[in-house]
C-alpha cells in the first residue's frame, strides 16, 4: 500500500467570470487551489490514499479550503489552523491571443509564516510512502523554504519516496532577498522524482542547451541525471501554445536509460489552464503507483490528465481511471 503526503500551502483562488479584465470585474468566482493539493485531489480522485501537510488561518476561510479537501477524498488530519490570513491569488482568465495573468495576495498569510518547529513530521509522516513538494513552497520567504527542507530530510531520513515539482515562481522569489539555485539545488539533490522541464534545470544548472526539441530535453535530463545522482526519473509536458483557447501538448518521461514521449495532442476550447501541470504530475504518479514498470503507461496516464484538466474549471482535476481509459481510446462521443 503507497500513501502520498503533499506539503504546501492552501490558497483561495478569485477570477472574474465570463473572462473579464480584472479591473473591470463587479463579480468574482472562487475556487481553493495549491499546486502541491491540487496533486493530493488529482491523486485521491483516482483512488489513492492521499494526505495534506499544511496550515491555513482559522476562520471560514480556512473551513472552505479545508472541506473543499476533505471533500475529495483528502486526509486533512494534518492541515492545522492558527490565526492569521489565508493566501489569495487573483487569476485574470486568458481568451484569444491575451494571456491569463495572476496577481498573488499571499504575503504573510498563515502558512507563509510558519516555520519548520510548526510541523510535527513524526505524525504527518507516520504509515506514508511519498512526499510531494514543489518550488512554490521555498519561494514563499525564508520560514517556508527551511520547513520545505526539514520536510525532504524528514521524508528521506524514513526512507520515503520524495517527488518534486520545479514550479518555479518568478514573482513569489523575487519578492524576498532569495537564493533559488542553492535552494532548489539542496531540495532536488534529496528528490527522487522530478517534474521539470530543460528551462529548469538549465536554472539549476546556470547553463543553456543546445539543440532542439527532443534533443535538448534529452541533453538537459542527462545532466540533470549527472548533478543528481538520487534523481531516477524526470517528467515534462511540452506545451505550444497558439492561443489562450488552444494549446498543443505532449508528454514525456525521462529515466536514466530512456525517453518516452507521446505524440502531441491538440486542446481546443479551453475552459481553464491553470493547474494543467498538478494533473500531469498526479496522472504520471498514478501511472508509476499502479504499475512501477511501465512508464511509457506513466507518460500516457500524464498526458490524459493534463489534457482533460484544461476541460475543467477550478485548479484541481476531478477526474477517475475511466475518464483516463476513455481518453486513451480516442472516445470523444456522448457515453450514454
């Protein structure tokens, strides 16, 4: 039995509807979202035993990010509350050829300003057999990174499977006096699965890559192999993006000895983007979950996901092993 933790902050999400400016908006919706819990309900959607590590501020806030968990099949026994605000970001839907834009609102919020001491990762950890974390955590400041660190030491100190997720965040560690390559360096070194792409480790690396397309990407996992002797495995989607409605995706999983890479699928009629990547990492580790040997399995599980994650509103994906199935097999018509 395999039970995955996810560490990382809970945050509400506000966009305007019908793909409003901003600016302009007299309404917004709102959904709770968080890249590392957004792999947590991808995960438990698909039947695995998944648990949050977090923090969220104690007022209704934090109840509706903490039911909407709870309500996807996600152990919240360990998601604590202590006064303060919740994180927030601002997501300004894309349409056409205009981009989507965010505007974070998470600076000193609950779980920005908790420490490594504010964990207890004896019982977070106690039966669990994974560990997910992503960059967005170390970019929150200073308190954040050391908790993200003690998290991958805990995890690898009891022999726990540790998978991480680039995510890098510009504007969240441009926002403090930061060192993201030496951080993200000590946490990849601890990590045993990587999802990230040739930009993210030319970032670690401080080199470029030459090349293109599949050659560079395989350059890039090479010597991202090189410089971490514990990664095993490194997935990455590759995305085209003609507009804001319709993007060209494939995906791609690198080991050690091989590539694999599906054919690039077309998604039109986007309804929301964001959190296309949490659902890749999910359906590539159901992939690995279910079958450790398959991983070209993996990079399809991934693909799907990610694919179907773009049909749906709201950060995370809520989709089940059928809906994968019937993706794989090209089944677009009504399932009566």
């Amino acid at each position: 039995m395999t039970r995955l933790v996810a560490f990382g902050e809970l945050l509400v999400r506000l966009s305007p509807p019908d793909k409003l400016l901003l600016k302009s908006a007299r309404s917004l919706d709102l959904h709770v979202g968080g890249a590392e819990a957004n792999v947590a309900i991808g995960l438990a959607s698909l039947g695995h035993d998944t648990a949050m590590l977090s923090r969220v501020a104690d007022n209704a806030l934090g109840q509706l990010a903490r039911g909407n968990l709870l309500s996807t099949g996600v152990d919240c026994a360990h998601v604590a509350t202590a006064p303060g605000r919740m994180g927030l970001y601002f997501l300004t839907p894309g349409a056409g050829m205009r981009p989507s834009d965010i505007v974070y609102d998470r600076a000193g919020s609950t779980f920005a300003l908790a420490g490594e001491a504010d964990f207890d990762w004896d019982a977070a950890f106690a039966g669990a057999t994974h560990l997910h974390l992503s960059g967005i955590t170390p970019a929150l400041g200073p308190k954040s990174a050391a908790a993200a660190i003690a998290a991958a030491k805990a995890a690898k100190t009891r022999g726990m499977t540790l998978i991480f997720d680039g995510n890098y965040r510009a504007r969240l560690w441009e926002a403090w006096d930061s060192n993201p390559r030496a951080i993200l360096t000590e946490l990849i070194g601890m990590a045993d699965i990587l999802f990230g792409n040739h930009r993210d480790i030319a970032l670690l690396l401080d080199r470029p890559f030459s090349g293109d397309g599949s050659e560079r990407r395989r350059e890039a996992a090479l010597a991202g192999f090189g410089a971490f002797p514990n990664l095993k495995l490194i997935a990455s989607t590759a995305r085209h993006v003609e507009d804001a409605d319709s993007n060209r995706v494939a995906a791609r999983i690198d080991t050690r000895d091989q590539a694999y890479r599906t054919e690039e699928v077309t998604i039109s009629g986007i309804v929301d983007r964001i959190g296309a990547g949490d659902a890749f990492a999910a359906g590539v580790l159901h992939g690995l979950l279910t079958d450790p040997d398959d991983i070209d399995g993996a990079a399809q599980a991934g693909l799907a996901l990610t694919a179907l994650k773009h049909s749906l509103p709201g950060d995370a994906s809520l989709f089940g092993r059928e809906d994968i199935a019937t993706f794989l097999s090209g089944e677009l018509d009504v399932r009566r």
